[in-house]
C-alpha cells in the first residue's frame, strides 16, 4: 500500500495590504539573529475539525476560509512586514564587510499554499508515533534560514483533510524565536476574527532589532556563506507526544522540592529533570562522562532594561544544566531539578550581555556538526498560548510540528490541550531509545502521576 500523499492544490505569495513607508530601510540582524542561520526554519501548525456545509446555499466553508486567511494574512504583514521580506546579503572588499538583513523591498511577499491529503484526523492522531506525513503539511522542507535570500521568510499551507483542516506554519528562525513566532499567530488568528476590516492591534510589534550601545549593523568574518553554513540529515527517528496531566505535573513538582528541601522549583523545571534523568538512562551510557541537558531561554525579561514581550525578533541563549552520567542517574529528581533551577536562575542580564559582548569578538553561528549522545535540548514553551489561536473552526484538537530541528535529544514543550497546566512533550529519539523509555519506570510513573 502507498503512504498517503499531500496534494498542491495552489500556491500564491501574499504581500502586505497597503504599502507601509518604513519598509524603505534594510532591518540588519542582531546577534541572535545571525546566531540561527544555519538552522532550520520553525515548523509549527494547528490541527482543526473541519467545518461542514449545512444548507445548500452556503458558500464551500474552505474555499471561505482560504479567502480570509489571505486577506487577514496581508493586513497582517502591515503590522509585521519583516515576514514579507527576503534575506539579502551586504559585501564589501576594501574594507571588508559581510552583512546579512531582511530586504523588504525586493520581494514577492510571504508565501501561501493550499493542499489536500485523502486523511482523517484519526489517521494522524491515533497512531502512537507522530506520522511522518506530518513533514508534508509544511513548505520549506529541509530548508535553513540562510535559504531565506531565495526562499520565503514566511509560509503558511493550509492542508484540507477528509474531516480536517491543518494550518502549518514556516517562519525563518533568523527572523522570529518562538516567542515571536506564536506573536504573528495571535495577530494572524485576531485579524481573521475581527469584525473590521483593520483591527486595531492591542500589542504593536516592536521591529527595530537591538544593539548594544555605540553598535549597529555587524560586520561578520566572512567572505562566502559557505563559511559558516553546515547542512545535515537526520538519521531514522521515532517521534511521540507524551501529555502530561495538572495531577502529574503537581505531583512531580511536590516531590523534586520536597527532596531538595525548597520550594523554587517550578513545574517546568521538575518536568525537564525527569526527562534529563530517563533519556540519559535510556541511553546505556557510561558512568564517566558528563551529561548536559540545555534549555532554550527567551532573554527578554532576563535584560535590564527588559525587552518587550513584542520585541519582534530572536532573543533566544541555551543554558545548561550538568552533570556526570552518574551523578544524575544516583541522585534524585529534586538534585537533577535543582541544577537545572540553578542553571535558570544564574541566566541574568549579565549572563546575556557578557555572551553578546564575546559573540562580537568571535562570531558564532549555531550548527549541528554530528550527535552528542550526552546532551539533550529543551525548546518552546508550555505557556505559549497556541491553542487561543482559532480560525472561525473552534478550537484547534492538535499541535504537531514539521521536520525543521528534529534531531536525537530535540524534546518540545508544548501546552495540554485541557490547560491548566498541563504539558505535551514532543520526544524525538532513535528506536531503540525510545523504546527503552518507553518501558522506563520512573519515567512512566511520573507520566501517569505516580511518581
């Protein structure tokens, strides 16, 4: 039997509704921004009930939607026209210069697709593994942020299933970190369910990227893109979603201050250690060698003076919380949950500028350069409001991602479909090792509240 296939229907780029005067200069890349160019775009989206027909006189509730979204997509550049822009790169010989920044002039806009695939939502949710037909409800497959020069910044398909809609999401992550990515999906989702024809926004963006006092625009040491760019292909690995309960996440919590005798602990913290803790044994390592588990830390509260939470742009650092493969695997949760609190609290505007001020002096972009079967990385937030977003079809049933980033250790935080508190994770492993935490005790036992 053939695996089922996605089907373009038709594609169209998408530009901002009216023409907006600032869009005349280059917007220049900050150091976070640089920081992302040889990584992947964001894939994330939103799975919905498709809406049905209910007189014969009504108008085909897809073909309306894919109208709306269009028009609410380019009120929404308006307000957020870096996403319709193109990379474009600055060189110069005498002196050297090597900038890159978002063109928005000299492009054709956001990209926008729609497509079919003969699937119900059953299809795709029910099996224990993510379906990797879920790659396919997204645009820019395998493609990194520095392909945004010849790619669209921004792409959104829209994949009608037999009795669903899914609404996938490819932002260049050169341009937006998470928290900005699910910022333009607040915008998109209020213009689309506004009754005028421009809302107002109740949170304007803030465009201008940061600089630390006295610079501007960086000089990169670089003559050619293939300096620092580094491709990679992932090998075979499974993907589940794990959901963990309030009731669980309570209880995990409670037991990681109780055995560190605090109360500092947050839910994040003690769901993340119980992670480090199960991945790393599931591994079968060696006792010797020190494990890291690195967290995604959004930097806009972390600065003094903070930045706002619509500062559009990167402010993602990682941190990390070690330990020897020994260390973590004797000692409880609450040891493993304090390092990794001792990790978050040390992350302080300091910490920030002192990466800021070395990264100037010596330019780092992020690569994957082969597997760390010691680390791990923690990204996304349960506390994005995703599911706020809605599209005239209620509620979304589902948050699912593409192949961008996927990799041994990549867990994503997203939050429960029920709220209150509740976390899904979203675990890529290799077989073997998904299938020894699959029948990890500890691990199971804090999944079902039991711990």
């Amino acid at each position: 039997m053939n695996p089922p296939t996605v089907q373009i229907i038709s594609e169209c780029f998408i530009k901002p509704h009216y023409p907006v005067e600032e869009i005349k200069p280059p917007i220049h890349l900050a150091t976070w921004d640089i920081a992302m160019l040889s990584v992947h775009y964001i894939q994330k989206g939103l799975l919905f009930i498709k809406p049905q027909i209910t007189t014969n006189d009504q108008e085909n509730p897809v073909k309306s939607l894919l109208n709306r979204l269009k028009e609410s997509l380019s009120i929404t550049l308006v307000h957020l026209y870096p996403l319709a822009g193109r990379f474009a790169t600055l060189k110069q010989e005498n002196p050297p210069f090597y900038s890159v920044y978002i063109d928005c002039n000299n492009s054709p806009g956001a990209k926008f697709i729609y497509a079919t695939a003969d699937l119900t939502i059953s299809d795709i949710l029910s099996p224990v593994d993510v379906p990797v037909v879920f790659q396919s409800f997204f645009d820019h497959h395998k493609a990194f942020d520095h392909d945004g020069h010849s790619m669209s910044l921004l792409s959104i398909q829209v994949t009608e299933l037999i009795d669903g809609i899914f609404i996938g999401c490819s932002a260049n992550h050169a341009v937006v970190d998470g928290t900005s990515f699910w910022y333009f999906w607040e915008i998109l989702s209020n213009t689309f369910n506004a009754q005028e024809k421009n809302p107002v926004i109740t949170r304007p963006p803030i465009l201008k990227r940061w600089f630390p006092n006295g610079h501007g625009p960086h000089n990169l040491p670089f003559t050619h893109h293939d300096q620092f760019m580094s491709r990679f292909e992932t090998p075979p690995l499974r993907e589940r979603i794990f959901h963990f309960s309030p009731e669980s996440i309570a209880k995990l919590k409670a037991k990681a201050n109780s055995q560190s005798k605090t109360s500092k602990i947050s839910s994040f913290q003690s769901v993340s250690a119980l992670v480090w803790r199960c991945i790393i044994r599931s591994r079968r390592l060696p006792r010797d060698p020190e494990t890291t588990c690195t967290l995604a830390a959004n930097n806009r509260r972390r600065m003094d003076p903070p930045l706002p939470n619509e500062y559009f742009g990167n402010t993602v650092l990682t941190l990390n919380g070690k330990a020897t493969v020994g260390e973590l695997l004797d000692q409880g949760l609450g040891w493993a949950a304090w390092r990794l609190h001792e990790a978050v609290e040390g992350h302080s505007d300091a910490a920030v500028r002192e990466w800021v001020e070395k990264w100037m002096e010596n330019p780092v972009i992020y690569t994957r350069s082969g597997h760390n079967p010691y680390g791990l990385l923690l990204g996304s937030s349960p506390r994005f409001r995703m599911y706020e977003n809605e599209f005239g079809m209620g509620k979304a049933v589902a948050i699912r991602s593409g192949y961008g980033n996927k990799f041994d250790g990549k867990v994503m935080f997203y939050p429960g479909y029920e709220g209150g508190g509740s976390m899904d994770l979203e675990i890529t492993l290799p077989p073997e090792t998904m299938a020894a935490l699959e029948t990890d005790v500890e691990f199971m036992d804090g999944l079902n509240g039991k711990c």
